[in-house]
C-alpha cells in the first residue's frame, strides 16, 4: 500500500544551511552537514513547499549565492500567500507572539499552516522552532480552526 507522502515546507535558514559555504564555527558546520545529509537521503520521500517569502529571501544578497541556493530548491512547489495567509500572519505579529521586525517568521508559520503542511523545516530556534513560541502558536492556532505543522530542524528528523 502506498503511503502519503509528507509534505514540508522549507524555512528560508534550511536552505542557507543547506547551499553556504562551510562555516567555521563548528556549531553551525555540524548544523550544515545534518541539513546536507537529511537533502540527500530523505528530501525524495517527502513532497517539497516553499512561498513567495522564502524566494524573496534567499535570492537577496550576494547574486552568485542567491543563484545557488535559487536552484537548490527548484523542485519544491511555490504556496501563495493569500489574505488568509496575511490575517494568521497579523495574528501571530499582534499576539506579540513573533516580533513585528520577524514578520518573515510569522509569514513562514501561516503560510505553512494555512496551506496544512505536515512539518515546517527550519534552523531558525530564535523564533520558529522555540518550544515556548511553538505552544502559544498551536494554541492560537486552535482557537482560530487551524493546526500548526510540525516544526522540526534537520537533527529532528535524522533522529540525531
């Protein structure tokens, strides 16, 4: 029997983790190697999203990088953000759940959930895969009908 495959949204830090040069720092350079690993043995098994926001992210900066991490995520299907999407967004901003200077946060996490993705995939731990902001996102999320993704990093979902 064939199984449904999960679908993942790619937060904008995966796939900087995944595409920048080796870093230095060995925190970050062990981050780089699981997101590295997790592309090559598992991405094939999950049905890939990104949005307008992750695009307008990773093409900013060097163009050289921003071709390069463009490219990587070529499979991956574009979600729209919709007025659904920027309603949960000011929810989450006027919540004080996500600072306002973050909005690109609040916009990964809606369009994610709005679009019902079965896990959201980021290295971002200041404001997305917080497990102080995951609660007060699911329980806004629930009053409001919807269903947060899982939020997971790299590490999560290698077992590491």
């Amino acid at each position: 029997m064939n199984e449904k495959k999960l679908s993942i949204y790619l937060e904008t830090s995966f796939i900087s983790y995944l595409t920048n040069k080796t870093n230095s720092d060995p925190f970050i350079n062990a981050n780089q190697r699981l997101t590295k690993e997790w592309w090559h043995i598992k991405r094939h098994l999950h049905t890939l999203f990104i949005s307008q926001t992750v695009l307008d992210e990773i093409a900013s900066g060097h163009e050289e990088a921003g071709n390069r991490r463009i490219e990587s995520i070529k499979e991956a299907q574009i979600l729209s953000i919709t007025s659904e999407v920027l309603a949960l967004a000011k929810a989450f901003i006027d919540k004080k759940i996500i600072p306002i200077k973050a909005s690109e946060d609040a916009f990964h996490l809606s369009v994610s959930t709005i679009n019902e993705i079965d896990i959201l995939l980021t290295w971002n731990c200041k404001h997305i895969a917080n497990r102080e902001i995951e609660n007060k996102l699911r329980e806004t999320c629930e009053k409001l009908g919807y269903t947060l993704p899982s939020i997971k990093t790299p590490a999560n979902l290698l077992g590491a």
